[in-house]
C-alpha cells in the first residue's frame, strides 16, 4: 500500500492486526525489509492495528531532492491520517527522535515511546561530528559504500565485522540506502555533542513518552536515555539483558503495556 505525502512523495507501508493504531518508525539504514520493525509489528499486532512504512529513500517509498526534516515528519503524518488520524508512535535509535519531533507538531500522535535514542549528553564517549562530516563527503562524492562503511564506525561496528558485512548481500541493501544516512544525522548530529539536550526543543509536545534503554547497553547510550526521560518528566525503563539490538519478545511487552493502557503504567525503573 501506499500513502502520498505533501509533497507528492509516495510512501509504501503495511497495515496488520486489529485494535488502536500504533506506526512503528525505523533508524538509519532500516526500512519494512531489513530492521527490526516486521518482528515487532507481528507481535504487537494481537493488540494493536500495527502501521509500518519505509522512511522516504527507502525500500518502496519515493525521494525527493532537497531534504528537510520536515518532510519526514510530513511524510509520519500521511501515513498518520491512513491510520485514521490517531496513533501511538514507536520509534528507535533516530526514528525515536523523529518520532518525538513529530509528536511535538502533530497532534494526532498521542503516545510516544522511544527505544534507544542515540544521544549523547556527556563525556562517557567521543563526539560524532567528524563521523558525520565522512559520511557527508563520502555521499557527496557518490562513494555510497564509504559513506555506509563510516557508519558502522560511528555505531561501533567491530572493523572484522563491517568486513563480513561487506561480503553479504546485505551489503548491497545498505549501499542502496546510504544516501539517507544524511537525513539521520540532520535528525540526531547535534543532539551528539556532549552537551545537555536542548530544554526547548519539545516544549509543545502534547503526547505522553515513554523512553526506553537495553540494560546491557554502554554507558552513553543509558545517560542520554535518562536524560532525556528527566527532561520530558517521562517515564524511564531499561529492558534487562537487552542492547540496541532490541529482541522484539523482550520490548513488545512493555509497549503493549504502554499503548494499551488507560492510565500512566506503573513502570520499574532501572
């Protein structure tokens, strides 16, 4: 199926299961095809009315030049208004930030909960400008493979397993894709600069947030999640023997949890 943005951009989604609306929305260099959201649709799907789509550049969704974050968030909202107008959002890693940028426009967006936004509040690691500035010439100069190689740097992909990478099939869906890494780090770069997270930029989000981590995830990772669930005054939960690799049986719990309730969850903090 697909839906048309405002700018004409046709986006490909899924819809499956019964009950509220839930969108799920991916991270860099994942769409339906290749990520974690068909696992998880699948499950919340014995709850929920489960909407997954292919972020633009990607998968069976369009493009269109002169990218603009905005575009993205309009882009949610086609496929907000298939769901009927009302929806609770899951995103991971840049799809949470996307999705909490998304919610502070759109108010159709009632719920948000957010795995793993990659932010970086503190010196517990390296920056990530010079990252992203490879990754910009690398596609600046249509070198797709360098730029997606500089990205599994910046995530920490040991070098002997970005080179088994590059002898997969996989490979070649990434290279397809990387040209959007640059629309993921217009969404996250200057959320990476050591620094506290800017107290205004999500003043006028109206939805309530959960934000989530994966206890066996390094250090940065959980101060930038806990930061940013003590600026929203949101509940914070670390999955147990989870990394950014979240399994989809240990998070769909949790979520259904979340979206499914009527009240605020009563969640254990970690």
């Amino acid at each position: 199926m697909q839906v048309i943005s405002k700018d004409g951009t046709a986006i490909g989604y899924d819809r499956v299961g019964q009950g509220p609306a839930v969108i799920l929305v991916d991270a860099a260099m994942c769409y339906r095809k290749m990520g974690p959201s068909a696992a998880l649709a699948r499950l919340l799907a014995q709850h929920f009315t489960v909407f997954t789509y292919d972020r633009r550049g990607r998968g069976e969704s369009g493009d269109a030049p002169g990218y603009n974050v905005a575009r993205e968030i309009e882009d949610l909202d086609a496929v907000l208004q298939a769901a009927g107008g009302s929806a609770a959002v899951w995103g991971t890693s840049s799809g949470g930030v996307l999705a909490l940028d998304a919610a502070t426009l759109l108010a159709g967006i009632k719920k948000v909960a957010i795995y793993e936004a990659p932010l970086i509040v503190d010196a517990s690691r390296p920056t990530t400008e010079r990252d992203w500035q490879q990754i910009d010439q690398a596609l600046e100069a249509g070198r797709r493979g360098d730029a997606a190689n500089a990205f599994l740097r910046l995530v920490g992909v040991p070098g002997f397993v970005a080179a088994v990478i590059r002898l997969l099939p996989l490979w070649s869906k990434m290279k397809a894709i990387a040209p959007t890494l640059a629309y993921d780090g217009a969404i996250v770069r200057d959320l990476q600069r050591g620094k506290p997270l800017p107290a205004g930029r999500w003043t006028s989000l109206g939805a309530r947030v959960l934000v989530m981590d994966g206890a066996k995830s390094p250090a940065w990772m959980r101060n930038g999640n806990r930061a940013l669930a003590d600026l929203l005054h949101a509940p914070y939960r670390s999955l147990p023997g989870q990394t950014h690799a979240v399994k989809a049986k240990a998070h769909a719990p949790a979520l259904t949890e979340f979206f499914g309730a009527r009240k605020e969850p009563a969640l254990a903090t970690f």
